[in-house]
C-alpha cells in the first residue's frame, strides 16, 4: 500500500486544484456531464467514481462511491479556513492527524473539519460510499453565522453525536440520481438542510458521555456491525451486551452517547439507508431490497419505508433514478 499523493491549499485556490487535479489524473480517467466532473477508477488502481458537482460560494459536493485495490493512502495538509462536512454511508476510512489523533469514518457517521489547520494521512482499505460538502469557513458564514471555534474542534475525529442530524440530508444528496433541469436546484435545497441541522446539532445541548474506556468504546463501535451481520434475525440487547462484555444499561446509554440513537433505532436507520441507495443504484425488486435489508417482508419493509421517507420504495426509486 502506497502514499499516492499530497492535497493542499483552500478550496478555490491555484495550490488546491493543481494538488486535485495531480490526484485525479494519477488514479482515474475524468469526464463532465450535468454540471459534474467524474473520475472514473483506472482498473489497475480500483473500481468506482468520484463524483464533483460545484455550486455557489465555491462549495463542492463530492461522492465517492470506491473500492482502491490493495488499499489506498492520501496525505493532506489543509489551511484553519477549510470546511469539510462528510457522511459515511458504507464501509469505512481511518484518519490519521499529524498530531497524533486517530478516528475516521463507518457506515452512518458523519464528520466536520475544525476551524484549524490540519494535516495527515486517511486510509481506504475496503469500498467507500459517501458524500462530503467543501468548502471555506468563511464563505459558509452566511449559512453558518459564527459558530464559537470549540464547538467545531471538539468534533474533529470525534464521531460525535451533534453531527448526526445532518446525515439525512446527505443521503439524499448521494442518492439522488436523476437528471432534470432542477438537479443543481435540488443538491442546494439538500446543502441548506444538511448546513441547517449542522447548525442545530451543534448548538443543542448534547447529553454528557459517560467514561468510557477504551475497550468500551472498541466494543460499542462494533455493535452496528454485529448488527448487520445478523440483520436477519438480529441480537437481542442482552445478547449484545454479553458479546461486549458489558451490561445492557452501560452498553444502550454508551452507545447512545457515541452514535446519537439507541441501538434498534440506529440500526433501523442503517438499514433503511441501505435500501434507499439499493432502490437507486440497482433494478432489485422492492421484496429483494427488503430481505436484503433485514426485513422479512415487502410489507413490512414498505411500512417502515413509507413512515421514515414520507413516500413509498417505488416512488422514491422513480423521484430519484
């Protein structure tokens, strides 16, 4: 596994689009359409595209939808004045701070930039579905306003709870696929909501974590996959505590902590997210996403679908495809 490149500068500056540009060419071909770049995957470096849409106030939208071959390494060195919101939906990258923080992202958590200069290296070792938003601090000051510098540094690599509600947004700006003459006009109404539940979730008063140690926390970032594996018939909170070596209260008020909702609801939420991403990408029929995402019937699924989206599988498929 190699180091493939270096990005630098902010966003919108000569260094950072030179650095990008290097990037880009050294592991992907690039084609435009519909206001978007995309760089395809050479085949020798993986599979997949990254998705570039720019918008107004020199804001990008990035989707990255990746599977590097052998792993993937990318330094970056970027200024206090850049803004990154980014929203896992699938697998999972690690970050590495030169300061010696360690964190990164897995399927359902968010993350933000602090108002600070960074610099390190992230890691993809398995396929990487999400989407971020860039930018600079002070041109998202009109949606931001001024938020106190603590609030936003104390989220770097955090995982943090107050950045969750924002996750809705993004997983309808990563799945929405459909090309009309509104499609700008959509990514910018889903930018505003995203920022707009940023903002929220910063400012609310978030519920005190408890100390956790860090087996703790190592078996609680665990559950959601244990979860997964066993979608179709999942843990009972007893038998998940066990796993963890915890008690059913430490373990649901920890988790909470960490990941913002109670373990069932969490999970409910991974799940439906995955079946709105199968709806788009793929031509399943709404009864194999459904067994797919762990439920045992269409109905079923349909009713939980229909209660979290407003909206059923097949016309979200139709609004979206």
């Amino acid at each position: 596994m190699v180091r493939v490149h270096q990005l630098t500068g902010t966003v919108g500056s000569p260094e950072f689009t030179a650095t990008h540009a290097a990037y880009y060419a050294s592991i992907a071909e690039s084609e435009t359409s519909d206001g978007t770049v995309r760089h395809r995957l050479r085949p020798e470096i993986g599979d997949g595209t990254i998705e570039v849409t720019p918008l107004r106030n020199g804001i990008d939208i990035v989707r990255y939808d990746v599977a590097f071959t052998g792993g993937h390494r990318l330094g970056y060195a970027f200024p206090g004045d850049h803004f990154e919101l980014e929203h896992c939906l699938d697998g999972r990258m690690r970050v590495d701070a030169a300061d010696g923080g360690t964190g990164g992202l897995h399927a359902g958590s968010v993350a933000l930039s602090p108002r600070c200069a960074t610099e390190g290296v992230v890691e993809h070792g398995e396929r990487y579905r999400a989407v971020s938003i860039t930018g600079t601090w002070t041109g998202l000051t009109s949606y931001l306003g001024t938020l106190p510098d603590s609030l936003t540094s104390e989220q770097y690599l955090s995982g943090s709870a107050a950045l969750r509600p924002a996750a809705g947004p993004l997983e309808e700006i990563f799945v929405h696929r459909r090309s009309s003459p509104g499609r700008l006009l959509f990514l910018e109404s889903r930018l505003v909501a995203a920022l707009a539940a940023l903002v929220d979730g910063l400012t609310a008063a978030v519920p005190a974590v408890p100390e956790l140690d860090e087996h703790e926390l190592a078996a609680l970032r665990r559950v959601p996959e244990l979860l997964w594996q066993e979608r179709h018939a999942p843990p009972t909170l007893a038998a998940l505590a066990r796993a963890s070596s915890m008690s059913v209260r430490r373990l649901t008020t920890g988790f909470r902590a960490l990941f913002g909702a109670p373990v069932l609801e969490h999970h409910r939420r991974r799940c439906l997210d995955r079946a709105a991403v199968l709806l788009v990408e793929t031509d399943w029929p709404v009864a194999k996403i459904a067994h797919e995402v762990g439920y045992a019937t269409a109905s079923n699924f349909g009713y939980a679908f229909r209660r979290d989206r407003g909206t059923t599988p097949a016309r979200f498929r139709r609004a979206h495809s």
